[in-house]
C-alpha cells in the first residue's frame, strides 16, 4: 500500500526557507514521477513542481524561482524547498504521486504557516 | 499556459439526484491529460478519474467523466450523502510541462 508522510516545521517566518520532507513507502522512489501541491487555507489547489528519480524537475513557473524539490533515492523519499517566504505561502503542503498525467496518491498533508 | 473555469461554483442539491459539474480549458487539452479529484472537508484531494473518462481503482461506478477539446464532464449518476464534496477538475500540459486545476465546484446538500 502506498503512503506519503510529509514532515516539517509548521511555522517559518517571513523572508525564511520552508522545507519538508516526503517519507515514501509500500512503493519504489524509481516508480515514477512525485509532486509538492499546496492549498490556501479555504482556497484552491496550487501544483508547485515534480521530480523523478534520476533528479529531472518541472516546476509551475510562478513558483520556479523560488522553489527546489530534491531526491534521495536511498532513503526513498523528496523534499521541497521554498525560499522568501510572504504570508502568501501559507498554506495546507501536500505531496503526491504522479501517474500519467495525473495526480495518483496523496499525503494527509501539512500546514505550513509563514508569521513572524 | 491553459486556465480551467468550473461551473456552476456551487451546487445544491439532494441525495439520489443526478449531477453534470463542468471543467472548461482556455486552449484544447488532450484527453490522456484531463482527470477529476474529490476533496471532502480535512481530508487530501483523491483521484476519480483519469484520462477523461477512466475511474481511478476502487472508485464507484456512478462517476463518470466524459469530454474532449476543451469541454468536459463529470457525471455523478445517483449522489450519496458521502459525495457531497469539492470537485476539482486537472489538466497536465507541455509547454511548460505543469499540472494546473479548476478552482473546483462545491457540491452541497440541499
């Protein structure tokens, strides 16, 4: 069975770096393609960027500037970096396994949320 | 890069009744690319449908999607009092390679 656990701080101030954690299991790293996507509190969903194993990313090009997602095939898991941080990136972060083309599995998530 | 609009916001209506939520691209999208998520309050987003009009597994048989070009359609046939969620429509496209959703339809109970 596929689970992804997210893990975090849940606080960051602003103009600071977020970073978090997938721990992925019941499933390969090397099986496909794996997201962040985050959600406002009350609002939509955001898809922020992908990896595969072999360290290839896309990112949503609102975000590329800011964002770095990672790979550690050894420990089976990716990681999500989001620097200069406004009350804007507060939000509900999931990470997801990709199909094709498609969004597969999700993580329960986590609330990251940006205050001094 | 492609917008998807969703319609109607939200929707009220009873249990046993038939539902059509709308997901409309601002450019064609190739229907291998068009998939459906639920999202029930606390909860993470779960796939319903893939490739337009493929259930995701374990997935009910009264979803059904339907739809190319830049109109498409989830069908729910007869609700459940657990289907009563937000609906999210979701395109991957290639130039730039991105996922991008609707801003979700709300389906409520009457």
């Amino acid at each position: 069975q596929v689970q992804l656990q997210e893990s975090g701080p849940g606080l960051v101030k602003p103009s600071g770096t977020l970073s978090l954690t997938c721990a992925v299991s019941g499933v390969s790293i090397t099986s496909t393609w794996w997201s962040w996507v985050r959600q406002p509190p009350g609002k939509g969903l955001e898809w922020i960027g992908e990896i595969d194993h072999s360290g290839r990313t896309n990112y949503n090009p609102s975000l590329e500037s800011r964002v770095t997602i990672s790979v550690d095939e050894s420990k089976n898991l990716f990681s999500l970096n989001l620097n200069s941080l406004t009350a804007a990136d507060t939000a509900l972060y999931y990470c997801v396994r990709g199909g094709t083309y498609y969004l597969s599995y999700w993580g329960q998530g986590t609330l990251v949320t940006v205050s001094s | 890069e492609i917008v998807l609009t969703q319609s109607p916001g939200t929707l009220s209506l009873s249990p046993g009744e038939r539902v059509t939520l709308s997901c409309r691209a601002s450019q064609s999208v190739s229907s291998n690319y068009l998939a459906w998520y639920q999202q029930k309050p606390g909860q993470a987003p779960r796939l319903l449908i893939y490739a337009a009009s493929s259930r995701a597994t374990g997935i009910p048989d009264r979803f059904s999607g339907s739809g190319s070009g830049t109109d498409f359609t989830l069908t729910i046939s007869r609700l459940e009092p657990e289907d009563f969620a937000v609906y999210y429509c979701q395109q991957y496209g290639n130039s730039p390679p991105m996922y991008t959703f609707g801003q979700g339809t709300k389906l409520e109970i009457k």
